[in-house]
C-alpha cells in the first residue's frame, strides 16, 4: 500500500508536488500544509488503496484530497 504521511514543510514553502509510479501507475503527489492531493492522470477505472497521515483511504477517481 502506497503511504504518504502529514509532513511539515518549511513556512516559506507554498507545497511539494512530485510523481511517482504504484504498481504501474502514474500517481501525482501534491502536499501543502493542510493537505494531500493524489491525482491519476492515467485512471484505469479501478479502485486504489493508499494511506494518508497513517488512515486507510481509497482513490475511486482520478483526483482525491484529503486534509491531514
């Protein structure tokens, strides 16, 4: 399962915006000071199980936020 954490970004820093693949999919990472962004470009109509600040959570489309 793909697990992305609260973080602590430095106050000068707006986000932290990075890709990356989970089992062969491409999955773009926004984190700010109050949230995860995960977004599919390439959605392939199937569920995703990831875990944001340590809860399970599951992306059904091809955007999903999530507060930390």
């Amino acid at each position: 399962m793909a697990s992305f954490a609260s973080t602590n970004l430095p106050e000068q820093w707006d986000c932290l915006n990075f890709p990356i693949y989970w089992k062969g999919e491409r999955l773009e990472i926004t984190v700010d000071q109050e949230q995860v962004r995960v977004s599919r470009p390439e959605f392939n109509g199937q569920a995703l199980a990831i875990e944001v600040a340590n809860e399970p959570r599951v992306i059904e489309s091809t955007e999903a936020v999530f507060n930390v």
